[in-house]
C-alpha cells in the first residue's frame, strides 16, 4: 500500500448575498451547539458527573427539535464537528489542569462577533473552477486549478474574515519521492530589520505592515469604542477594522511565501532554523510589534 499524507489546501470563495447569509447560517449554528455543549459539559462537571461527546451528542439529537428545529436545514456534520471541537478543547482543559496551570480556565463560549467558522464532511466535490458541499451546493473559487479534483477528501473547513469566506480542504494525497537536495546546508536567521538573513548572505525584506496602519488601526479601535455594541454604526467600524487587520496578515503572509519560496527553490539538501520562545519574547512590549512582524 502507497504511503499518503493529509495536506490542506485553502482558497478564497466567491460568494453573492445568498451564499453568503447561508455559510452565516451554518457557522451560527455550529457556535450554538458548540455553547450548548460547552454549558452542558461545565454543568456536569460542576455536580462530580462524567459525559462525552457520544452522550452529548445523542441527548441533543433528543431535543434538538424543540431547541432549534431550524438546524435541520442545514447540513447534519455541522453537529459533529461542533461536538468533536469542544471535546478537544475540553481535552485540553484537563490537560493544563493535571499540568498545574495556575489559570487552567474552561473552554469560552464563542459569540457572534468572534470569528465565524464551521466544517464539514462527507459529499464534497471539487472541479477546477468549484466546489459542491453537502446541502449547500456549488461555490466558486477565486483562485482556479489549486484545490486538486482527483484527491480524496476528508473534511472542509469554511471560515470567514473581514467579509470573506475561505474554505481549506483536507486531502489525503499520496507521500512524494523523498529526493535529497543539492544545495548543501542554509541556515535560517530571523530578525527584526530583516524578515530573514541566510547563511549565504542573502537576506530578505521585512516590510513591518504594523507600522504602515498603526495609527489608522488606533483611530478605528478609539472608534469603534464609542460605539453601541450590536449597532449598525458599530458593525461598519468593525467591518473597517477586520479590513485593516486582513491587510496587515496579507502582507505579512506573502512576505513570508516568497521567502520560503525563494530558499527551497535553492533546493537545499537541509535548511536549518533557529528555534525562539516567540510567546515569551511577545511579553516584551518594547519588542512586541516588531516581533509580530
């Protein structure tokens, strides 16, 4: 049997209004049974009992028509990933508790304004120009030929920033020939200035986005801070502020593409990388933004 990898592949939809108000639809529904899980497991946690996802799941099922009776509308996977999710978290929760974590808190509830997202499985079609999804139908994809149409697929995941839906496409694809480079061994430095020096002098440019939209995100969020939560006024700051925000990561993600891009086509034999604590040098607020960058 050939050895196959799983690879996720992610593109950008095109959506219109109805598409777009019925992948809202099912990243609600997948936030109101991951809250109705989560409520669930802290209760039974809070009175010494135990429970699953496979017994949460089923009660649900149970009283979901008088819950939400809406939800059948939509596609049934939603409901089980939903449950698979917050059983990892919770996983998690336990694991900082037996590790001794100081502030080992519960899973958080999501809300609407948090990112909008949900997966699903099971029927999934891809041509080069589209995508069909249980239930939901046919979706185009901005960028043509990249998802492969002959790979077997798991599970899609859709989500959604600054009023853009991407979908990422996990496929398991056969294991390439393990070939060796012949470039000898480039070693990787990371900076600050510089987004990154190689051993062979190379370096490449670290345009700093934060810095180019620091004052325009401040006025956004002064903004936004007047704001009544919930409001038509507030939505369109937020709006303005994800725009921002999605910018900034762009920029950021093609800066680092193009240099991964640029040593591997040196097809090196071993690229070596220094290994920093970026979560403890982030507590450094004179070094914070830089290191975001």
């Amino acid at each position: 049997m050939d050895a196959t990898y799983h690879k996720a592949f992610k593109a950008r939809l095109i959506t219109n209004n109805r598409e777009s108000g019925l992948l809202n639809r099912c990243a609600s529904a997948s936030r109101y049974v991951y809250n109705w899980a989560l409520a669930d497991r802290i209760y039974h946690y809070k009175i010494g009992e135990k429970t699953n996802r496979f017994d949460q799941c089923k009660r649900f099922n149970a009283i979901k028509d008088e819950l939400c009776p809406w939800i059948r509308e939509l596609p049934y996977a939603i409901v089980n990933f939903s449950f698979l999710h917050l059983d990892s978290a919770y996983q998690n929760f336990f694991r900082r508790v037996k590790g001794g974590a100081e502030k080992a808190g519960f899973p958080k509830f999501k809300n609407r304004y948090s990112s909008k997202a949900f997966t699903i499985n099971g029927a999934i079609k891809v041509e080069p120009t589209r995508v069909r999804l249980p239930v939901i139908g046919w979706m185009r994809l901005m960028e043509h030929d990249y998802i492969p149409v002959d790979a077997d697929i798991l599970y899609a995941t859709m989500t959604e920033r600054a009023g853009n839906w991407y979908i990422s496409v996990t496929c398991e694809i056969p294991q390439p020939d393990q070939t060796t480079g012949v470039g000898g061994v480039i070693g990787v430095d990371v900076g600050i200035k510089t987004l990154a020096s190689l051993s062979t002098g190379e370096t490449f440019y670290n345009p700093r986005p934060i810095y180019q939209y620091e004052a325009k995100l401040k006025r956004l969020q002064r903004e936004l801070a007047r704001r009544t939560r919930g409001g038509k006024n507030y939505k369109k700051t937020l709006a303005k502020k994800q725009a921002v925000e999605e910018k900034i990561r762009n920029i950021r993600g093609y800066a680092q593409h193009t240099a991964s891009t640029a040593i591997i086509d040196k097809n090196p034999a071993t690229v070596v990388v220094e290994s920093l604590n970026v979560s403890g040098m982030l507590k450094n607020h004179k070094l914070a933004r830089s290191i975001s960058d």
